[in-house]
C-alpha cells in the first residue's frame, strides 16, 4: 500500500470532502458597484446582509482602486496583474490577447480546477484562460437580464430561460456541486447587475415604492471649482432616455398597438412581462401624470429622474445579494466555508447621481474606488478593516499566492497577503496610478465627450492631469472628500502640487508608461 503522507491524512481527517489543502478561491464580481449600496461601507443607502456577511466574517477594504475605471480594461487588469498599457487593454474596444499570462491559466496549472461563468466581456473569447467557461453572450458581451444567451467552449451558444444573476448562480452552483472534490478549485462568478439598462428580476421589482432614497449632496453640483470641459461629459442623469428608466407603454396601451413593444420586453416571456406591467405601469403612470402636469421640469425631474434611476439599481442589487447569498449558504452546507477564500468586488464603482452622473470612467472617488469584500477563515480576521491603498492588479497576485505560487515580476499588482496583519506593512506603497484613455477633445471626441487623463493618489491627495488639455485638478481629500475644491492653483497647496507631480513622473517610469497615442480626429457624433 502506497503510504499517505501525514499531513494528507491529517486533511483527509479533518476535511473530508478536500484533499489537497490549498485553499478553495470563489470570485464573485459585478459591474459598476456603487460603494455606497453596499451596507457594510460607510453611507450606504441600503441593507446588502449576504455582501455584509462576508465583510463582518472578513476583511472590508476602504481604499480599493481600479487602474482604469471601465469595464473590459478592469476585467483584462485583475486577469493580469497589470496596468492597462501592459497588458494591451487600454478601453472598450482594445483586442484581447488570449495568449498572454493571466493568473487563472497558472492555477490551473498547479492543478487548480478552474472556471468562469457569466460576463466575460473582452473583445475575443476565452480560449484556455479557463478550464471551463460560460459567458454571456449577445449585446457586445453584455447580454440580456431577461432569457439571455450564453456560450461555452464546450457546448456552444444556448438561450436561457430566466433572470441573468440567478441563472449566472445556477450555473456556478452546478459547476460545484460537479467538480472534482479533490482538486482546489477557483471559481468567477461573473454578474451583469446593476449594469445599465437596469431590470430587476421578478421577485425584486416591487420594491422601494413610496419611499424617497437619499440623494448625494453633490447632485446638483455647479462644476464650478472643476476644468470646464468636465461639465461637457454626456453622462448627466438627466439625459437618461425613458427607456433606460424602464419608462415605457403600460400592458393595455401595447395590447392596443403591439408596434410600440419596446425591445426589452420583447425578450421577455409572456409571464415575465406581466410581472413588469404589474410593477411598472402604475409607476409609468404617475410619470405620465406629473409630466403632463409639468411637475418635471427643472430639479424636480432631475430628483425624479434619480429616484427612478436609483431605485431600479437597487432593485438590481438587491438581486445580487441574494444570490450571493445563495452561493454562501452552498460553502456552509458543503463544508467548503473553511476553506474557501470568498472575494467580492465589481469592475468599478459607479456614480449613483454625484455631481449629477450616472457613469463612471472618472478618477473621481466614487468610480475610481471598487468595493473589494474578503473573507479567509484562519487567514483574514473577522470584521478587519483595511484601509492601505490596493488596485485590482493586486488580486491576480493574490490567488497565486494563496495558492502557494510564486508571483512573476512583470506583475504590476502585489499581494494583498501582508494587509491581514494588524498594521500596514512599512514597505507597503504610498501612492497609485491612474489611467484613462477612451476619451477625447471637441475635435477628436471620445466615449461620453470624456476627456483622458492620468493621476496620482496617495492617503490624502488626488492630481489628475488632463493631458490633451494640458489641465489639472488637485483634491484634498482629508479636508475635501467630495473633490469639490480643485486646488491645483491655491498657493496654499503649492507645495503638495509639486511633490504629486514628480510622484507621477516617478510612477510612470516604475510602470514604464509610454506616451498616451496621438488622439485621431473623428466625426462629431450625437449624444
Ligand atoms: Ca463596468
């Protein structure tokens, strides 16, 4: 008989459903999280109890950052470990390399089982990044909330019926309740929510009816401290189209004339689009009401406008933390809790209304900030609050060395592994880089009439530089967290100014950042 080593038999002892000993990883993400509608982070406006738990059985971190805040360069930056310009996705239309290193591909490896399911959202399928994938599919790698399209290396593309975050959780339930139970395994769970065009799923749809959320104190804000080409951006939450605020025909209007049927609810069945019509036409309604009565005009439609906005994205969210929950509820019953490093975040935050946006793109806090939740029984204490500065490179770096690999040095990010000690390590870095670059200039206009920019931030400083504009703004943070004073040109600050700058010298040669491409002129387009 072949002779087991002690501590195989020691595991097999204690945990006998795992009998390698590495941890278990269990990714759960989302795109444009909103810090403050997560209940576990300061001012949040709601109750999230499933994120909350993993929290309050972790570690919260206060000073999450993304590298560069929009959608496929946060996916390609955590699968890499790298800033944008190294690992080739600068923006939402960058070519994904799927030859190049990602921290998924080396766990499997070392033997990792290895999965993903949900939003992918590179431009380029996986190939063997992913032992096994299942991504969503249809709408430019969005794909729909309503019966939405996946596919698989494996079994190709297949409609779905149901509601994305809880079809994305079936799927990852089914993938773990059919693994190898002696492997480690590694599993993202890649949500939509709370993605614009927001619909909540069926059992969420009824909620926050008569009640107001609160709104930022920045929602009216007067641009007026800021460079003037900011207040030019098309992302005002006023410009939202009423089909985007699920403002749309009531189920008798489209009986009379179907031709109006707009598209997402085409997609729905019959049954789920009378769940809508139940929740929504009485909303639509009053809508129709105030309009006519011309209560909409000036803040009061700019406040209804927010309400209805942000009630559907919690509404949304109130979705995902279920189903969190629900994969939560699966470690516990599979004895898996103990063993399982739990991560939460989203690709972004997002502005809920700030400054009167709903978008996010910015280096400005509440896009440039990603809740980032952990949970590590035995590694992670409970209730830690972590406030050192991380990015989202750092997680690549992280799975590998919970796993016990070896971190290889062209990797930006660094492991997060030393922040679960009681104090920041004094080698811990002291300031991060942030880069933007699906923007413009009037003649060469970008996404949203976004301008680019690169900045620096430490523990209390912001300088962000506008460079096709040659601009700058500089925010206190300590004194000014809403970034609501620019004090770029205070004489009071000159000082500070000048040690961000030299710090974003020296920050981009470390990273070895070339000079941002030359902007090619374009057509001018319509908001
Ligand atoms: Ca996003």
């Amino acid at each position: 008989m072949k002779k087991i080593p002690l501590f195989l038999l020691c595991l097999t002892i204690s945990s006998p459903l795992f009998a390698d000993g590495r941890p278990n990883i269990l990714f759960l993400f989302s795109d444009d999280h909103a810090l403050r509608t997560i209940g576990a982070y300061e001012g949040s406006i709601n109750q999230t109890p499933h994120l909350d738990r993993i929290a309050r059985e972790g570690a919260i971190f206060d000073r999450s950052f993304n590298v560069n805040s929009i959608c496929c360069p946060s996916r390609a930056a955590i699968l890499t470990g790298k800033h944008s310009h190294a690992n080739g996705i600068t923006g939402n239309g960058s070519a994904w390399n799927s030859k190049q290193w990602v921290y998924s591909r080396e766990l499997g490896k070392a033997g990792y089982q290895t999965g993903l399911i949900g939003k992918w959202h590179l431009k380029g399928n996986p190939t063997d990044e992913f032992q096994h994938w299942e991504i969503l599919s249809g709408k430019s790698g969005q794909g729909s909330y309503y019966n939405p399209k996946f596919l698989s290396g494996s079994t190709g593309e297949s409609k779905v019926e149901g509601y994305s975050t809880n079809i994305i959780t079936d799927k990852a339930l089914d993938w773990l309740e059919n693994r190898d139970p002696q492997k480690p395994f590694l599993l993202c769970a890649n949500f939509k929510v709370p993605h614009i065009h927001r619909i909540p799923s069926p059992t969420h749809m009824g909620g926050y009816d008569g009640i107001e959320i609160a709104e930022p104190n920045t929602l009216f804000d007067d641009f007026s401290s800021r460079q003037p080409f900011v207040k030019d951006t098309w992302m005002g939450l006023k410009g939202m189209k009423e089909g985007v605020l699920n403002i749309a025909p009531s189920k008798s209007d489209l009986e009379k004339n179907p031709d109006l049927t707009p598209k997402f609810l085409k997609e729905m069945t019959v049954a789920q689009r009378d769940v809508w019509h139940t929740a929504y036409d009485s909303r639509n309604r009053e809508y129709r009401r105030l309009k006519k009565a011309g209560l909409l005009e000036g803040q009061a439609g700019f406040r209804y406008t927010y309400q209805r906005f942000i009630k559907d994205y919690l509404r949304c969210i109130d979705g995902l933390d279920e189903n969190v929950g629900r994969l939560l509820a699966y470690l516990d019953e599979a004895g898996l809790t103990e063993n399982t490093l739990v991560v939460y975040s989203s690709d972004q935050g997002f502005l809920t209304g700030e400054h009167g946006w709903a978008e996010k793109r910015w280096m400005y806090e509440e896009s440039f900030r990603s809740p980032l939740l952990m949970r590590w029984p035995g590694k992670i204490k409970p209730a830690s609050r972590i406030s050192a500065l991380v990015q989202n490179i750092d997680l690549a770096p992280t799975f590998l060395t919970a796993a016990g690999l070896g971190v290889p040095d062209e990797i930006h990010g660094r492991a997060l592994q030393p922040l679960f000690a009681d104090a920041i390590p004094a080698d811990w870095r002291k300031d991060i880089l942030y880069t933007y670059y699906d923007g413009g200039t009037p003649e060469a206009r970008g996404s949203y009439n976004m301008p680019r920019h690169m900045g620096v931030r430490d523990s209390r400083y912001k300088l962000i530089h506008f460079y096709d504009y040659d601009a700058w703004e500089m925010y206190d943070l300590k004194e000014d967290p809403r970034e609501l004073s620019n004090r770029f040109s205070d004489p009071a600050y000159q000082d500070e100014v000048a040690q961000l700058k030299q710090r974003l010298e020296d920050l981009k040669k470390h990273y070895d950042l070339p000079e941002p491409p030359a902007l090619k002129k374009k057509k001018k387009r319509k908001h």
